[in-house]
C-alpha cells in the first residue's frame, strides 16, 4: 500500500489562485513563465530530473534542432551568442531550455520526479458539464470561492523514487504532457506475424533514444537493423546506424508511407520561408488545389533531391504535407550515405515478420529484409497519453471526442471540461512560438482580459476547423498542424487579446517578409 497525503490549498480567501502545470517541457516552462507574470501561484509535476522534455532524456544522440535557431526561440529570450550553428545540437537546446527557466525564475515552482498518475474535477457533475451554455457554468476561468470543494481539481502525484502519493488541490490545469514520449505507437500485425516470432531484439525508438548515445551505438555496431518508419526519428537512427556500421552492415529503412524530406531551409540561396512563413504565401492557400508557391517549391526541390531514383517520392503533395506537419529537415549527408549502401530504403503498404527479420508485402515480390535488429520508429499515441491522465471514464471520452484530432477551441481550451487547458497540442514548423502566444493568450484569459465564447460556439469552431484540417492535407492527417496558416493563427489569438495582428512595419513588408518569433517580442506590453 502506497503511502498517500493530501495537500489543500489555504484557507485564506484572498490567496493567489493556484495552477497546476503538468510538465516541465518547453510548453510547461512558458506557461509557468505567463501564470506567474500574471500574478498566480504556479505548481510545477515533472517527472523526470531536469527541465526540458524531451530534449531532456529521450533524444537521440545526433538529434539538432529542425528549425534555424531564429524560428525556434522564446520571443523574450533569445539564443546566446555562444550557439554559432543555425540548426543547435540537441545539448545546446537544453542549455537554452535551463537558461530559460533559470532567467525566469521558473525552477522554484517545479516539483521533480512528481509523476502526475490521476488528476479529477471536485464538484462538477457530468450532467452539469453537458448543460451548460457559456464554459464552466459561468463563463469563468476559475470556479466560484463558495463552497470550497466546488470547481477544483484535484491531481495524484507520485513521487516516482519513493512510490509515495500525494493528492493535491489545484483552481485551474494546464496539461503540457507532449505528443511525442511516453505511449509509443505499436502497429497492429496479423496473428503471428508480430515480433513474438522474430529471433532477434525489436524495440521501440522511444527505448533507443533512452539508452544514450554510447549504448545506442554499441546496440546497433556490427548488426543488421531495419528500421520501419519514415520520420526525422526513423531517419535519425539510420544516419547514426550508418555512421556505426557503413555499408559492411546496411541499416535498411522500411517505410509505409514517404515524406518530402528538405536538405536545408534554404533553397538555391533563398529562405524557404518566403515561400511558406509569410502573410501573401497563405492567402493562396483557400484556393482549389495546393498553394502556388509550394507547388512551386516542390517543383524545384524535386531535382535536389533523389526521391525518384530511390523510389520514394510521396503520395501527397507537399503542400498536403506541409499542411500536416510531415516534412523534416535530412541530416547531413544523408543521401551520401543512401548512395555508397550504408542505407538501404524501401517502401510497403504492409510489413509483417518472421522469424529472420522483416516481411515487405506478401513476401512475393521482395526478399524478406534479414535483421539481428528492429527498431519501431512509429510515432506516438499523444491522445491516448491525454486520455489516460483523467480519472473519470466520462472526461476520458469527453477529452478525445469521436474524431482523431482532440477536440479543442483555439487548440487550447475542451468546450465541455472547466478549468482546464491543454498546451502543445497544436503543431507547427515553429512549435515554440505557436505554443508561447497560445500560453499568453490563456493568461489573458485566466486574468479576465475577455471572456469565450458559448460552448455551442466554440465547439461549432472546433468542428469547422478540423474540416480545414483534414480538406488541406489530404484528409489523412491526426495532427492539429497550423503550419500553413500560422499567422492567420496567430492573427485570431491578437484579436481574442485586443492586440495588434500586424506586425511588421510597411505594407510589403507585412505582406511578404516571413514572420518569426522575434516578431511578437513585447506582445503582452502592447
């Protein structure tokens, strides 16, 4: 029997109201940075031994940041001189990720190796919840003082070296549990033809990554690995199992679907952000068919990169795949290392194994893929991590709706659930500066500076906008991906604020000069 406390909040009703942020990610740290700016006591649940998420503990060793440093930094704080690459390694991002936390004052408020296993709504009933017509019943970001049981959450902690349970009370929840650790993605395979009948090691890429660096490469040195997968992780540990073994021992990627990989966000010495992070590129994007300028961009990456050759040019366009947030960034070399044999790449609707490896299709056509190694780079379940974290089987089915794409108003806010919002749920090219004006425009809103608006409505603006979702990139896509559309985005947040949307000065260069996080320094002073 573990050992379990409760902690309440005071008595004193003039105390500052007490938020619960569950992790200490990126989108932990800047919403704990605003709760506080604002004036509420914040509690931080992570449950690991450091900052940062997953660049943390569960990165792979050659991991640098997708985006340049310029589009990946908080708008306040920006990467010290000292980081000269554009494309910081993922030790580097970390050391940005504490910098932060310490400038702020953030690391008082974080309790460490506190797993947040449960949390629960006090005093609101499922009924009450479906009846009402404006959010929480009373169009408030907290519950009423009276009585002081009603409108709380209540959150079951773990600390995760002791066992012991603690239970504490919370006025408001902002979950900033990530999309991409902690529930992997296992495909389904038909009755033994999974793993159970491989003789060799089959893993997980979440497990890879948490070996480090010199244990991953010791895993993987001198074997045969296939990897099934098609993403940055998949293509991660392939260049790192190439750099291990060459071409003595091949690693062979196996991909069910292909992606539009990018060598560098610059083309023929141009940013590609012109072609897709301004204002006049998405105006184009409510036209039949895909955006010119990325059809156009397609056009000319077609040629620099092999995809014909090596059979992997994908299905959809890159506009449908950038609109799905897909599209990564090759590490260097990576062709190279395709072109002398170190990395071998094929594609198959089905795969399947035996017990020597792996099983492309119906085993017909193509030889059956030998490996002492597989490892599973297939993603995550993010809703079910979401799912899993209530204790209530109603707010379980509540939170993740009857669609693939959870259910929320401005990507942030359930209709039906009180007091609770969720952050890093919507995805981008520039998932730092999507996730800090999604955590101003909460604070805004917690401190009472507008009101949302009728639960019909919001949940009517949630159905709208997964149609548009879903219609720009191809209709298969789970993601919550604004990456197309991201300053129209950003534009609604300005509005709900009162701020001003544009925010470059001069017409053309409003309409033409992409926009970063540097644009919208200082928003919350204007």
């Amino acid at each position: 029997m573990h050992k379990c406390k409760v902690r309440g909040a005071s008595n004193n009703m003039e105390r500052r109201r007490r938020v619960g942020i569950v992790g200490a990610g990126p989108s932990g740290l800047l919403a704990c940075k605003y709760v506080l700016e604002k004036g509420f006591d914040p509690i931080v649940f992570e449950s690991e031994n450091d900052v940062g998420g997953i660049w943390s503990s569960r990165t792979i060793a050659s991991t640098k940041l997708q985006n340049s440093k310029g589009t990946y930094r908080f708008t306040d704080f920006p990467w010290p001189q000292s980081v000269h690459d554009v494309n910081p390694s993922h030790t580097e991002v970390l050391k940005y990720m504490k910098a932060y936390a310490e400038h702020f004052g953030i690391l008082q408020h974080i309790k460490f190796h506190s797993k947040v296993i449960g949390i629960d709504c006090v005093g609101e009933s499922l009924e009450e919840m479906k009846s009402w017509v404006i959010w929480g019943g009373n169009g408030k970001p907290f519950g009423s003082s009276l009585p002081l049981s009603k409108g709380k959450w209540q959150v079951r902690v773990q600390d995760v070296r002791s066992l012991s349970i603690e239970v504490y009370e919370v006025e408001f929840v902002i979950l900033c549990i990530g999309l991409y650790s902690g529930y992997p993605n296992i495909p389904d395979f038909p009755p033994n033809q999974g793993p159970e009948v491989f003789k060799g090691r089959v893993v997980h890429s979440w497990d890879y990554s948490a070996m480090g660096s010199e244990k991953a490469a010791e895993f993987v040195r001198g074997k045969r690995v296939a990897i099934v997968g098609s993403q940055k992780t998949a293509i991660d540990i392939a260049a790192e199992c190439a750099k291990a073994n060459g071409p003595e021992f091949p690693c062979t990627m196996v991909q069910r679907t292909t992606h539009w990989t990018i060598p560098s966000e610059t083309l023929l010495g141009i940013n590609i952000g012109f072609l897709y992070l301004n204002r006049f590129s998405e105006f184009l994007i409510h036209k039949p068919g895909e955006s010119l300028l990325l059809s156009l961009l397609a056009t000319f990456l077609m040629p620099l990169l092999p995809l014909k050759k090596h059979g992997m040019v994908p299905e959809l366009s890159f506009f449908q795949d950038v609109s799905s947030c897909h599209t990564c960034m090759l590490p260097d070399k990576f062709y190279d290392r395709v072109e002398e044999g170190s990395i071998v790449i094929k594609k198959s609707k089905t795969i399947s194994f035996c017990e020597t490896g792996i099983v492309i299709g119906d085993g017909r056509l193509e030889p059956v893929v030998e490996a002492d190694v597989v490892i599973l780079a297939t993603g995550y379940r993010g809703d079910h991590k979401l799912r899993d974290i209530f204790d209530s089987p109603a707010l379980q089915k509540t939170i993740t709706g009857s669609s693939s794409i959870v259910p929320l108003y401005r990507q942030v806010i359930h209709p039906r659930i009180p007091q609770l919002a969720v952050i890093g749920y919507a995805e981008s090219l520039s998932s730092l500066s999507a996730t800090e004006i999604r955590c101003q425009w909460l604070v805004e809103f917690l401190a009472g500076k507008f009101e949302l608006p009728s639960v019909s409505k919001m949940e009517e603006e949630v159905r709208v906008w997964e149609k548009f979702l879903r219609r720009h990139s191809g209709g298969k896509s789970r993601r919550a991906c604004i990456s197309n559309f991201h300053i129209w985005n950003n534009d609604q947040f300005c509005k709900d604020m009162g701020l001003q949307s544009r925010r470059k000065k001069g017409f053309l260069r409003d309409l033409f000069m992409p926009y970063g996080p540097a644009d919208y320094t200082g928003l919350l002073a204007d």
